[in-house]
C-alpha cells in the first residue's frame, strides 16, 4: 500500500513527480492546487471562495483545503493508496491530516521532501508560465514556503515519516531517486 505526501518548494517538479508514479503504481494522485484550479475554472462555490488566495499566492484557509481532501480521501479509488501533492502546506493541516488518517485507517503514510534552490525553482516556475506564476506570487509563493510549509519537514523528520529526494536533477534522475527511497 502505497501513501504519500510530497513535500517542497513550488516548482521543484512536485507535480511531475507526483502523476508520473502515481500513474506507475496506478493509484490517484491528488493534487490540491489542481482540484482548486479546477473549481476556480468552473466557478463552483469552492473556486469563487479559493480564488482571490490563489491568484496573489497566498494559502486558502485550512477549513476548505480540509474539506476538500477528507472528501476526496474518501472515494472508493483512495483505499489502494494515494499521492498527496499540495497537502498539507502547514502544521495545522499535517494534524488535521494525522487525525483524518487515523479515522479513516488509511495511516502508514510516508513524506517525500522534494528540495531544490530557491533560484533553480524561480527559473522553472518563470518558465512554465502558468497564471499565477508572475515573478511578485512566484516570489510570494516561495515566501509563504518557506515560513509555513518548511517546518513540516521538522514535523515528518520527528515521526520518522521523511524521505528526501534531490530536486535538482533532471526529471529522470529525480524518477530514479524517488523509485529507491520508497522501495524501501
Ligand atoms: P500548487 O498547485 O500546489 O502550487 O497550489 C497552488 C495554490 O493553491 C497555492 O499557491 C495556494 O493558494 C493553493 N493551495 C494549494 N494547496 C493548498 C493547501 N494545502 N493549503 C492552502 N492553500 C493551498
């Protein structure tokens, strides 16, 4: 059984990563900046509240990236595992997420810690130019980052639960790396 959260800076190829092994071990791979996307393109209650945070690079408030997931965790296709990408972004949701593992026996979830430089990420993000990639949220972005989302990786080192894979390879190096962490 496969469980895992990807953990590291936007545009350290978490995405990529995350769909291509979710795709190999044929298991979902849940991405909350896509399921948000996705919403905000169809206006549904969700996309017009997540809107406003996404577009400036801010976190949407837990209560609604919370919702989102216990809901999408609990479709028939999350019982034979599951890639997390996005979530959670901070301590509070990482509990919330520990507690809703628990609750649903879907615990024994590793954390992958996808790293790369701060210039190499700006350079990719800049590159993609997907709409909230201007250089001000990119930035904004890698703030927020660091001061919420980084401490996490404290959180997973301290249960035990953390991988690291370096991010800053090419992406079949990066493939490679992350098929021997998990193997084990
Ligand atoms: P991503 O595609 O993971 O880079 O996410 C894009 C944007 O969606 C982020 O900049 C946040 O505004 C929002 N978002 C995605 N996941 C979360 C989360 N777990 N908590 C709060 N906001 C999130």
């Amino acid at each position: 059984m496969t469980r895992l959260i990807f953990l590291g800076p936007p545009g350290a190829g978490k995405g990529t990563q995350a769909h291509t092994l979710a795709e190999h071990l044929h298991i979902p791979h849940i991405s909350t900046g896509d399921i948000l996307r996705q919403a905000m393109k169809e206006q549904t209650p969700l996309g017009i509240k997540a809107q406003s945070y996404v577009d400036s690079g801010e976190l949407v408030p837990d209560q609604l990236v919370q919702e989102l997931v216990q809901e999408r965790l609990g479709q028939p296709d999350a019982k034979s595992g599951w890639i997390l990408d996005g979530f959670p972004r901070k301590v509070t949701q990482a509990v919330f997420l520990e507690e809703l593992l628990e609750t649903i026996h879907q615990s024994g979830e590793r954390v992958v810690n996808l790293d790369a430089p701060d210039d190499v990420v700006v350079a990719r993000l800049l590159a993609r130019g997907r709409k909230d990639d201007s250089e001000e949220v990119i930035r904004r972005r890698l703030e927020v980052y660091r001061s919420e989302t980084e401490p996490l990786i404290d959180y997973y080192r301290d249960r035990q639960k953390l991988l690291t894979v370096n991010g800053n390879q090419s992406q079949e190096e990066v493939t490679t790396e992350l098929q021997k962490v998990i193997a084990f």
